[in-house]
C-alpha cells in the first residue's frame, strides 16, 4: 500500500484530459486496492465562492470561512501561519464503474491572494539546485502559481501524513503544473517520499508542432532523423529555455519516475535531452471508461437517430454517419477530416452511397440556446453560418470556409459544422430533434475522426470504439500503440483505419533548411495523398449491412474492454510503481 499526493490544476474543476485520467485511476479497482490514501492538490481557483470544492466536494477546513476540524485543523492552521496563505481542505466524490463512490482528500492553495512567506529563496533554490532562473518567467502566471503552490502545498501534505509510518509517499507531478512542488519534495530529502512526472503531454513538442509550417510532418520527421543523428530538439529548432514550460519539463528527468501516456510522448520526452535519453519512461496509457455492450437493435436505433438528424437538416438520410468531438484548435487538424471526405467521393459514388460527417467543434465557450435558437429562426444555422458571435469566431469562420468549399464540391458527402457545446434539442435550438442527445454521437456513429497534428493520447478518438465506430487516427496520436497492441490480440473486423501523415513518405522530405525549414506547400501536398490512402481503407472497413455492424459492435466492445482503466492500472500503472519502490 502506498500513499498517493496527485499535483494537478484540475483537482476540482475536469477542463481536459488530466481530470479525465484521474477519474479513471482513482475509481479503477486495482489503484483503490493498492493505495491507502489519495490526495488531490492544486490552487485554490474558486477563492470567492461559498463551495471552493465543487458540487461534490466537503469542506472539512477552511479557516478564512469559520470551518476547522479538530482532527487536521491545528496543523494546517500552523502551515497557513508559517507561509502566510489560505489553505481549504476537504474530500471530493467520485463514482466508481463497480457502483461505489470514493472520496479522495483534496488540498487547495491560495496563491493569487497572498505571496508565501520564502517565496524569493525558494526560487533561488530552484536555480541552485535545478538551474530554473524564475526572473525569466516573471510575466508567466502559470509558471509563477505553481512555484508559489510548491511549498505551502508540500508542508501542508505532509503535516496531513504524520502518522503515514513506514508508508511511502509519491508525489505525482500531473504535467509541468506539478513540478515545482515535485522538486520541493526532492528539496526537502524526505527518504520515504519519492516523485514522479506524469507526462500527459510534452509542451515544447506541442508548441514546434503548432507554429512550424511544416506541423506535424516537420517536427516528427526532425525527431525520428534525431534518433540516428544522436541530436536533440535544441540543436534543429534552437534554444527553448526562454518558453517557461519547457524550462520545466526539461528538468523533468530529474523525477524519481517517469510516466508516458503514449509512445510518441516517450521519445519526444528523449529528445529533449540527453538526460531523458538515459532514464527509464514508463509508458502509462489512458483507459476507457468500462460501458455495457450495446444490443444491436440499440445499435441501430441510434445510428437511426444519427441519420435523422442529418435528414432534417439537409434533407436525405445518410447511408453512414461518421463523427468529429473535440476542441476547435489547430493541433486537432479537422481540416483533415474534409479531404478525407473528398477521397471518399468516388467509393460512395460506385457503391451509390453517401455519408454526412457531424463535427461538433468551437473555439468558443457554450452559446445561451436563446442565441441559438435566435439564428436559427434567422438563418437555418447550422446548416447556414455566419460570421459574428454568437456564430463565428474568427478561428470558426476559417474552418467554416473551409466546410462550404467541401460541400459546394461534392455529391456524396457533407460536412455539418456544430459549433456549439452540447447536442441535443435545447442547446441546438431545435437543429437537434427530441429523442436525441450527446450519447448518441457516440452509440451511433459509424466512425470517429480525430487525425491530429499533436495528440499525445486522444481518448476521444477511441470513445465510440465500444459501441462499434471505427477510429480513424493520425500517427501523431498517442493512442495507437495502444490500439496496435489489442488490435494484434484479437480477430474480426479492423479496429481503427491509420493515416501515416508524418512518415508516409513521398514528397515530405526536408529541403536545404532541413525539417525546421519544411514548407506548407509540401505539408499540404502530403496530406492530401494520406487522406487519399485513408479514404480507401476507411471504404473498404465500413460495415454495410446489419450483420457486418454487429460483428463491429462486439469486436470493438471486446477491444474496449481490453483498454479498460482497471487493465491500465492493473498491468501498467502498478508495475511502474513498483519498480519505482524497488529502485528507491
């Protein structure tokens, strides 16, 4: 048994894929057989409302509220004291797959409303001892908070762990957002505390991904040539010190364990450094959640209800409804999706067959459904757009231009562009018919696309794979090793359709400025011929007819099955701390 402090910006508020993994590890059996107590530690972000802890969150000891506890409350008040900072403590409600609940302990430090006491010599440590010169980072308040949360938030645990005995004691730092208190624990040479750097992503890479011309083509094509020229990411693209994430993680070896989610998130994490060359990366993927196979009558009926949302929209019912859920940024690559469509024009054609693909994607926060509602009375949205909140945003409106040229073009195929959070009657305006909502973007499709540019995991692209969507990926997704793994495991139908975008070949070969210099024009020219290919396999891998569709059905319901959290934790988060014990 072990003792578990999670260091993350979402230990109260999910706002992206960290809050996800957590609520799969802490809910999975096997983490909640194998740890004694769980800590969620972040800032404090809600400092002015009643319940800083959220819906499902206690307050056992909050000071500056009149709340305090015998139990914990003279220790964490004599931590306030010393560091001058408000400290909220609680537990926080999660729900089990089994039908349980658990309620973790959850830590929150104020750091926007008081400096801590020691905060400058704490940031001449970190340069003693880790070469991190704060001074340049000083307009960052991302970099600032965390460093500010480190020592109150590590005093404050362990003051909660004084009676801990011989229990060890792992600080997981969830991104770069936890390092600071990770190397605090490293700082204070406790011998039965240990810490490791959850890499849920690598910052540096993302960054080179999104502004290189190139994009994802250039920058993996630069890693994987790295691997046989012994460089690192400094000596292709420059110095990166001067971006506070980076100055962070590439301290990040420093951690008594590492923790991948993917494999691509191992050897960018290598080539960082020399360091991280020489370390050992344990490989952790993400799990899915554990849902009961679909019948395939339900199958069926929301496939039914899929298409009959495209029908009162557009007037004809698809024979295939394919899916697109994510965010509306560049790393997601959705315009991959539109010439992915474009391939497909001559398969459906010969088959006389069509397809619609429903993108819900926005830049922007969730619409009042009275706006909604408003232009869709005025203009058919979101059939028709237009430009201007509450509709388009300027990185809307870009992809939208993109979406009319696909659909004034073709013949089998269309793009239907969401650009709202939620799917359903109220939050559509009535675009959505009654009878159908969120879930059924996932039960009824008949592919999820998700051909990122830079995906370290990309759970969502592999959601929909238990009720018997294909995934359609790029081989930028951290995923796919996952997905290899299974898919190898077992027969049937395939499982997910691949599009080698970064080492395809063909034209996408570096020019005299090397991959740094690799241009759009090329880029574009290589993507265009893997959505080609990704066309044909998606073609050949559709199911047809009702039987083909229930063979899908259970196979991916199997794989997804195989890709459980309780499987992730069971045979690859435990076995890495373990040998991290073994080690200490």
């Amino acid at each position: 048994m072990s003792i578990t402090v999670h260091v993350t910006h979402e230990a109260i508020h999910k706002v992206g894929g960290i809050g996800s993994v957590l609520a799969g590890l802490i809910t999975a059996g096997p983490y909640r057989q194998a740890t004694q107590r769980t800590i969620l530690v972040g800032p404090l972000t809600d400092r002015h409302r009643a319940g800083p802890l959220g819906m499902d969150g206690t307050v056992l000891y909050d000071n500056w509220s009149g709340i305090r506890s015998d139990s914990v409350g003279p220790a964490l008040y004599d931590i306030e004291r010393a560091r001058g900072v408000r400290l909220v403590y609680g537990r926080r409600r999660f729900d089990c797959p089994d039908g349980t609940q658990v309620e973790p302990e959850v830590l929150l430090v104020d750091v926007e409303g008081s400096v801590p006491h020691g905060l400058g010599y704490f940031k001449f440590l970190l340069f003693q001892a880790f070469g991190l010169a704060s001074d340049r980072h000083d307009g960052q308040w991302e970099y600032e908070q965390y460093v500010r949360l480190a020592e109150p938030a590590y005093d404050a645990v362990m003051s909660l762990l004084q009676d801990r005995g011989d229990t060890p004691v792992h600080f997981v730092a969830h991104e770069f957002m936890g390092l600071p208190t990770a190397f605090k624990a490293q700082l204070a040479g406790d011998s039965g505390v240990s810490t490791i750097f959850y890499a849920h992503e690598v910052a540096t890479a993302r960054r080179l991904v999104e502004e290189l011309q190139g994009g994802d083509v250039a920058f993996y094509g630069a890693l994987h040539a790295a691997v046989e020229t012994g460089q690192y990411v400094d000596d292709i693209f420059g110095p990166q010190d001067a971006f506070y994430k980076h100055a962070l993680i590439r301290q990040a070896w420093r951690c008594d364990a590492i923790f991948a989610v993917g494999d691509l998130v191992v050897k960018e994490l290598q080539f960082l450094g020399a360091e991280f060359s020489g370390r050992t990366i344990d490989r952790v993927y993400n799990g899915l959640p554990v849902t009961q196979m679909l019948t395939p009558t339900e199958r069926e009926a929301a496939r039914g209800r899929l298409a009959s949302v495209a029908e009162g929209l557009l007037g004809w019912s698809p024979d295939f409804v394919f899916t697109h859920v994510g965010r509306l940024v560049p790393s997601k690559g959705l315009w991959r999706d539109l010439l992915v469509l474009d391939g497909l024009e001559e398969a459906l054609a010969a088959q006389g067959r069509s397809a619609v693909l429903i993108l819900l994607a926005t830049e922007a926060g969730p619409r009042l459904p009275a706006s909604i509602e408003q232009i869709r009375r005025d203009y058919a949205w979101p059939v028709v757009h237009r430009e201007g909140y509450p509709d388009l945003t300027s990185g809307e409106l870009e992809f939208d231009l993109r979406v009319r040229l696909h659909n004034a073009r073709a013949r089998r195929t269309r793009a239907l562009f969401v650009n709202q959070f939620g799917f359903d009657t109220i939050s559509t305006g009535g675009a959505v018919p009654p009878g159908v909502d969120f879930a059924d973007l996932r039960r009824g499709s008949d592919a999820e696309f998700g051909m990122s540019t830079y995906e370290p995991f990309g759970i969502a692209q592999i959601e929909p794979l238990a009720f018997g969507a294909l995934s359609v990926i790029s081989d930028a997704c951290g995923c796919l090793g996952y997905l290899q793994q299974v898919a190898a495991k077992k027969s049937g139908p395939p499982l997910f359709v691949l599009g080698d975008f970064t080492r395809g070949g063909g034209d996408a070969v570096p020019g005299e400025g090397g991959w740094p210099g690799l241009d759009a024009i090329t880029r574009r020219q290589q993507e265009q011929r893997c959505s080609r290919q990704v066309a044909r396999s998606l073609g050949e891998a559709l199911q047809d007819d009702a039987a083909g569709r229930e063979r899908q059905l259970r196979a991916g319901h199997s794989a997804a099955a195989a890709m459980s959290w309780d499987q992730v934790v069971k045979a690859q988060y435990l076995p890495a701390i373990a040998r991290l014990e073994q080690r200490l």
